[in-house]
C-alpha cells in the first residue's frame, strides 16, 4: 500500500472545497452556525466536522475511505488489523478485556494499571489477579510487576484468560515484556497491552521496541499522547489469532458512538502518515532537541533527573528540601506546563520534532526564582508497606458488590473497610486505592501526602465510599 495516500483527510479535504450545502447534521452546517465570539477561530476545523453521508464510509462498518486508512495504519505497525478508536485508549481497553474474558473468569493484571482496565474488568465481571510492581531505586517509584511475579501468577492460575499489562509507564520506563509475553504464550494466555504512552516505538531505534513487535496479541496505542494526533484519537491493534477480531469489533461498536469525530478519524490518518515518514534527519534532530531542553532544565538546584528508557520523557525528581507543588508553581507561572507532577517527580514530555519554541523556553527559564517553600516530610512508603503482597485478588468480587450498600465515612474511619470506590490520583489515573480493596493505613497516609503536596485526586466524596454488611453498620 502506498503510505504516502491519507484516504479520510484527502477526501475530507476535497470534500470542503466543494462548498457543500448541508441539510444534514451536525447542526453548526459546516460552521455557518456558530458562535459569533468563536466562529474565526473554529471555521476550518468545522469544516472537516462531517458525519456519515455518502463517501465518508462508517466507523462501525468500514467499506470506504475508513476502511483504507484503517489498513495503511494496519501495514505500518505490522498488524493484523487496526481500529480508529474516537474514545481514546480508554475505549480500547474496555473492548480488548470485554472480548478477552466474561464473570467470573480470572484476568492477571498489572496493579498499577490505567483505571479504564479495572473499569473493563468490572464491566465484564472478571476476577481480577493483581500483580504488584516493584519498587526500583533509580527511579524513585514503582514500576512493574517483576518476571518472577508474572510467572508465579501464571503458573498458579494457569487457567487465566488473559495477561494485562502497561508498558511502558506514563514516565516512559520499560521491562523485559518480551518474556513475560512468551511465558504467558507457553500457557496459551493471551497479552494484553496498554502501550498509551508507546505510539511512536514504532519507529525503532532510539526508542524502545513497541509490544506489537515483542509479541503482544492485542495492544492500545494513544495516538494523542505521543503522536501528532488530537485528544482522544487512539488505535487498537489485533496482532495475532488469539483474538478474536470480530468480538473486538462488536464492543467498539457497543462503546464508541455511533456518531464519531471524523475530524479525530482525519487526525489519526495523518498521524500515521507522520510516523511512516519519520526521517533519519528527523530522529537526529528531535534527539538533539531533546538534550538540549534537558541541558536548560538541569540547570536548577531543586530537582535531578530521572534515567528513562523513552528519550522523549523528561522526569525530574525534585529534592527532598523543596516542594513539588512550590516547584510547578513557579514553572507555571513562568508559562512553563509540565505533563505531570506527582508528590515527588515532574514529568515533561517532549513531541516528536526539534522543539520549536526553545528561544521562548530561554527566555521564561531566566525569570524562574528558586521556590522558597520548603517540603513537608517526604518520607519514601516502602513497598513492603504499600504492596505486601505480589499476587492478589480482591477482597469484595464484583459480584458480590453489587449486592452490597455503600456508605460515605471519613477517611480515617474507612481503614480496615472495604473501598466501594476508586481512589485516583489524577494524573496519572493509577488508582492508589482500587474499588473492592480493603483499605489500609498505608493508603490513607499516602492519600493524605498526595492532597497536602496538591495532587489532584479523582473521588466522590469528602471522604472515602465504603461497602459495609448490615449488621456491621455503626
């Protein structure tokens, strides 16, 4: 196929130079209908804001233009088929685990995974086996589970329906996936990956190897994330027959809407074109970039940086004498964004092109002052304190909690009681407390840091929503 042909966003294109009058839906007529305040701005994007009339082919149903780009995507990241997903990774995982298992049946997964994959599970009744990550000292944080814990849990649930793994994580930090997929291979349990941050491992060397390449049967890429794609705009790749292509299929059709963006569509053609176009004079030209901003950022006293396996991913670990937030709040008021600050590491990500803005970058970096604001008591949570275990299951099945009431208590009362909500930090959307587990001190005392250090958390309530049998109520 010719890599160079962007079927959706030619013919789109094509499409608005004909000036077409429209008695159709959307309702803002190719943006004849808009606001006055926005209309300049958004004029050319309405444009390409289509939906299924004749030509622009269906999503759920892709025999045209969709259809194409679908299988240039499919050629270029060596697949056996790939969807355009409009819901962004989340919708992939949904319909990856959705099409992998039903009630009752066991799923290994990641314990540090993306909410959307307890999601999954949850809407497919499954019984999820948590596998802890470990704890890595050049990094500072947890990362993944370790192959001696993924092949203990094989081997003690070989029945598993599937393997459910995120590589890399949203820092950019990659494992040994490759024989984890294997090990999971030899039991014929298929692997699952969310490679949301891995898009552009498609182009090889210096970047790791993507999962599609290391053998994983089904895998989720943001184009969004890394990818010059819009917001949402994602892929879901069946690599291999252990999937079920057409049950993938029937749950995208079931969770996508059934009137998706064809401007996100659009995106992701082009999105794949830029990566199937990715020069050698690019790749040196973004890696030299890349040290450069890194050589500015350095610079300050407050934070070191943290080794990653992803060039594009800038973490820095901010010392123990400062506060992150004190830290993000002077990069942002210098107009300086970072991806993502966590209690103790910021996270900056860099596109795939020389950044273009760098005289900027200069220039708002001179204005930072060092934070005053000193940190609180930062002491590290050993994980033999957070993750005692390696290999878990709930403590409330899915199952059962849907015959259970929930209550609202105050954080220090629910330890000792069951969650009956998630916890998420946000971002990165890692639940620090899972829906079904059992709460501890230990996640209260690191609740409790992450909203003193400004982290965002994503719950309900004032406090934290629990399950508690009747005769327990107080």
């Amino acid at each position: 196929m010719d890599q160079q042909r962007m079927p959706l966003a030619e013919h789109i294109q094509a499409f608005t130079k004909k000036h077409p009058i429209s008695f159709h839906v959307p309702g803002h007529k190719h943006g004849h209908i808009f606001s006055a305040a926005y209309q300049e701005d958004f004029q050319q994007m309405l444009g390409w804001d289509v939906t299924e009339i004749t030509g622009m082919d269906d999503l759920h149903a892709p025999a045209g233009i969709i259809a194409e780009a679908e299988n240039l995507a499919a050629e270029f990241f060596q697949t056996k088929h790939t969807h355009f997903l409009v819901g962004g990774s989340t919708a992939g995982n949904l319909a990856m685990i959705l099409a992998t298992c039903q009630s009752g049946d066991r799923v290994l997964v990641q314990r540090n995974c993306h909410k959307s994959v307890m999601n999954g599970l949850e809407l497919a009744g499954a019984t999820p086996i948590l596998l802890a990550p470990e704890w890595e000292d050049d990094v500072k944080r947890f990362t993944s589970p370790s192959y001696e814990t993924v092949t203990a849990a094989i081997e003690k649930y070989p029945d598993a329906k599937a393997l459910f793994l995120t590589y890399p994580d949203y820092f950019g930090r990659t494992y040994d996936l490759k024989a984890m997929i294997e090990k999971a291979h030899q039991y014929q349990i298929p692997v699952l990956v969310d490679e949301a941050h891995g898009v552009h491992f498609a182009l090889g060397d210096p970047f790791p190897a993507s999962a599609i390449a290391l053998g994983a049967d089904a895998v989720v890429h943001s184009a969004h994330k890394m990818a010059p794609a819009m917001t949402m705009a994602s892929y879901l790749h069946i690599v291999t027959h252990r999937m079920n292509q057409h049950l993938i299929a029937h749950y995208l059709q079931i969770i996508q809407s059934s009137s998706p963006s064809y401007v996100l569509m659009a995106s992701l053609d082009m999105a794949r074109h830029f990566l199937a176009y990715f020069s050698e004079e690019d790749r040196i030209k973004t890696i030299k970039s890349v040290e450069h901003v890194k050589t500015l950022l350095t610079s300050f006293p407050f934070w070191e940086i943290v080794p990653s396996a992803d060039p594009l991913k800038v973490t820095f670990h901010v010392k123990h004498s400062f506060s992150t937030q004190s830290v993000r709040n002077v990069l942002e008021k210098a107009g300086i964004f970072p991806e993502l600050a966590t209690d103790e590491q910021i996270l900056f990500v860099h596109g795939l092109a020389a950044f273009s803005q760098i005289d900027l970058l200069k220039k708002r970096l001179k204005t930072i002052e060092l934070p005053l604001k000193k940190s609180a008591n930062r002491a590290t949570i050993e994980e033999t304190n957070f993750f005692p275990n390696k290999i878990q299951e709930l403590d409330l099945s899915y199952q059962k909690m849907n015959n259970e009431t929930t209550y609202p208590v105050p954080m220090k009362e629910s330890i000792g009681e069951i969650a009956a909500e998630a916890v998420i930090p946000y971002p990165p959307g890692i639940p620090l407390l899972l829906k079904g587990e059992k709460i501890k001190e230990v996640h209260i005392a690191r609740l409790e840091k992450l909203m003193e250090q400004g982290v965002r958390i994503q719950h309900r309530d004032a406090g934290i929503r629990i399950y508690r049998n009747k005769g327990e109520r107080r």
